[in-house]
C-alpha cells in the first residue's frame, strides 16, 4: 500500500470517527465518503443509491467481478477514547470500528483508481449494519452489476495486531430480536382473582429458557437472552394487565435457530393460552448466520502466505451476529478477521478506537485477492 494513500486513509478515518451517526442516519458520513472518492480518484464511477452507494472499477464486460464491502454506521455508546478526533455527537461513536472498514475500502479504491486492475472491481458501502437491515438492501448490488464473489472484513481486539482470521462455514451466528406482547385484563390490587395478570406468563417462559436452549438438544450453538421485562405500571392499587417480554435468540445454524423460534412460539402460546392472555409475537434486528464458503477462504489463506501476514485457523464461530451473510447466501465469498491488538478496547465500549496500523493490511490482502488469476 502507497504510503500516500494510507496517510490519506488515517485523515479519512478520524474524520469519520468525529463524526458518528446511528444505522439509517448515515446522510453526512455517506456524502463525506462519496466526495472523498471524487476529489482523489479519476476512474471509480459511483453509483447513489440512496442510503448507500458503491464505486465500480470496470476493467472490462466480461471480465470476472469482485465486491468488497465495509460498513459505515456508528453505535449508541458515548467516546471515550480521549483522541482528538473523538465523536463530536454525545451518546454516539463508531465503537466498533465501521470507520476503519470505510477508510480502508476507500484506500483500495485509491490503490486499484492508481495502478489499474483485471477485473471489474466493485466498493459496496453500506449503511445500517448495526440493525440488520443494511446487506438486505445492498443485494441489489447483484442486481445491477456482475459480482462473482465478495469479501470483507471485521477489526478483532485482543487478537495480535494484523492477525488475520478465517473459518469455513458460519462465522458469525444467526440472530434475531424477539418481542412477546401480552395483554390481560385490570383488576384491583385487592382482587387479583379478577384480573389476569401476565407477569406469572413471562416467569414461566423465562424459567423455561434454559432447558429450551440445553445444548444437548442442539448440534450447535444455540442461545435466547433475556433483554428486558417490563409488566404493568407504578400503580400500587392496580393489578398489572399488560406485558412484554424482550429476548434475543441466536443459533450457530440456521436451520436450528428457525426450530428454536418455533419451540419459543409454541410455550409462549400455550402459557398465554393458561392464564387467558392475548399474545403478538414481533421480530426485530434479524441478521442470517454469515457463512465462508472455503474456496474463498483459500484465496484469503493464499494473500496471507505471500504477503506474510500472520493467519489462524478459528475452531468455532463468533457469537454475535453481522449482516455480511445476506450476500454469502446469493454469492460465493468469505468474511475474515484481522487482529487489533491486545491494547485496543473490546467492541461497543467507550474506550474503542479503531487501530490505524491494520489498514495496510486489509488494503494489502484485497489488493492479493484483486490481483489472484
């Protein structure tokens, strides 16, 4: 990577640090990466799209495509990191590093505008990946432009600096929010046998998650967190009548995590259906399992060697959920990990910054993956 380009990159970077904005909301940080590409590159069309947009190189109509994709929304967590480019929007910061993947994709774009490329070279920028919702719209990118294969990445802490990361198959695991609405009937505090309160349904299905998620029952992972509870009002002479049940469930395959769902229906259902409540049932934040394919992990194994980037082979997937698997689901393609350091904080904590020094190495191994025949 030209030493031009990463200075151009760490600018870039802390600007958008400074300036965080929450999934949806992404209208400034879009328009800055947009004229950054315009004012220091000559051959990268782009295209808007509204909430999101992506430059194309285009080598040429039957040339192969390839799509690399970063991230650009922030997250509700206030700045701690102390820098001088800190957020300047309280309760707001790009804690979990989205401002790194947009300047490193940024870069690339300037190293393939300078040097050129063999194939017709795609920068997906895309908003909303905090919710879920932001891959489900870029898929449209397949739409409009051939893209054979896809690939991004995610800043790890505690991992050594620049440490590259791969697993075949999922990677991150599927998840999704999980809202339980009850409605009863109002009574006195006095006569609770008039009413019908939920609070004792939302007990019994809380105290039925653990042998719901026994992992003897599941091949894989299989999780449902408690998020919040919240039954009745501040009314001491008033019987609760109303409830909600907020959870998050989670599955290392698909497939379990969808007979999950139907099992938590089902009790949920039945314990309504036994204290004579009214049930809706929502979903929220749903992000698929993001799966690796192999082959596009090998290429990723092959820029390490001959790079000589330091890479480790993860046994198992990574809990929490990333939307990246909306497109692996429509293209072959792999997500990988490159290490930030035992000294930079754990994502979404106030004291996360994204680490400058591993931007030349996420350039580099696009660059290889550009480059492979």
């Amino acid at each position: 990577m030209k030493d031009s380009n990463y200075q151009l990159a760490v600018q870039l970077r802390r600007e958008l640090h400074a300036h965080p904005e929450l999934s949806n909301q992404e209208s400034w940080t879009k328009a800055h990466l947009m004229d950054f590409l315009r004012r220091n590159t000559s051959r990268i069309e782009l295209v808007d799209k509204g909430s999101w947009f992506y430059g194309a190189y285009r080598a040429g109509g039957d040339l192969p495509g390839l799509a690399f994709r970063a991230d650009f929304d922030a997250v509700p967590v206030a700045d701690g990191c102390g820098a001088a480019y800190a957020s300047a929007v309280p309760g707001v910061s790009h804690a979990c590093g989205h401002d790194g993947h947009s300047a490193c994709l940024a870069a690339l774009a300037l190293e393939i505008d300078q040097r050129g490329a063999e194939k017709n070279v795609f920068f997906l920028f895309q908003h909303a990946e905090e919710t879920g919702d932001g891959a489900a719209a870029c898929v449209e990118l397949f739409q409009e432009e051939r893209v054979d294969e896809i690939f991004g990445y995610h800043n790890r802490p505690g991992v050594p600096l620049g440490t590259v990361q791969v697993l075949d198959g999922t990677i991150y695991c599927a998840s999704e929010g999980v809202i339980l609405s009850y409605q009863g009937i109002p009574s006195h505090a006095s006569m609770p046998e008039k009413g019908r309160n939920p609070a004792f349904a939302i007990a019994a299905l809380i105290g039925q998650l653990g042998t719901l998620t026994d992992p003897k029952r599941w091949r894989g992972l299989v999780l449902a967190t408690v998020i919040q509870v919240d039954v009745g009002a501040r009314a001491f002479g008033t019987q609760a009548s109303r409830g909600q049940l907020l959870l998050t469930i989670r599955g290392q395959y698909e497939e379990e995590l969808e007979l999950l769902r139907g099992e938590l229906k089902r009790l949920a259902g039945e314990g309504a259906a036994a204290w004579g409540l009214d049930l809706e049932i929502s979903f929220c934040d749903v992000f698929p399992g993001t799966v690796s394919h192999k082959s596009s992990n090998d290429k990723i194994r092959r820029a390490c060697r001959e790079l000589g980037i330091p890479l480790r082979e993860l046994t198992e997937p990574f809990r929490s959920s990333e939307d990246f698997g909306h497109y692996t689901k429509r293209i072959p393609g792999a997500f990988f990990e490159i290490g930030s350091g035992e000294a930079c904080s754990e994502l979404h904590t106030t004291a996360m910054d994204f680490p400058d020094a591993i931007i030349p190495t996420a350039v580099d191994v696009f660059s290889r993956l550009i480059e492979e025949q």
